[in-house]
C-alpha cells in the first residue's frame, strides 16, 4: 500500500516537546542540530505542534526511548 499524505507526518506529543526543550541549553540552529539531531525549521515546526515527517519523528522517539504512535 502507498502511503498517503497524512501517513507521510507525525505530531511529536507535547511531554516529549517538553523534555526536548530541556536538554536544549541554547535554541541556536547549532544546537538545536547537535543535541537534537534535527534541523531548526523542523524543531520549530515540533514546538509549534504542527506534523513533520514521519521518518524524522520516528527516529526521534525512537531515540529518546518514546513509544511510537500507533497508526
């Protein structure tokens, strides 16, 4: 099966967002990338609690031992 748009995104929930933001010493695009491992325009979109790619939130959770949304 194809996936479809809204398969494609996810929303990181908001307690994740949380202890996200408390590892972040700075908001720097740097940092953001180093600590994070993700770009500043989709650490913005995160915190804004708007969808991102799929593949990039599942890598997230995965690696901050989150359980994964089920579809």
């Amino acid at each position: 099966m194809i996936p479809t748009k809204r398969d494609d995104v996810l929303v990181i929930p908001p307690t994740v967002i949380l202890a996200m933001r408390e590892m972040l010493p700075r908001q720097s695009k740097d940092c953001v990338m180093e600590v994070l491992g993700v770009s500043s325009n989709t650490w913005t979109k995160i915190k804004r609690g708007e969808a991102i790619r799929r593949s990039t939130g599942e890598r997230l959770l995965q690696r901050f031992g989150h359980d994964l949304p089920r579809a």
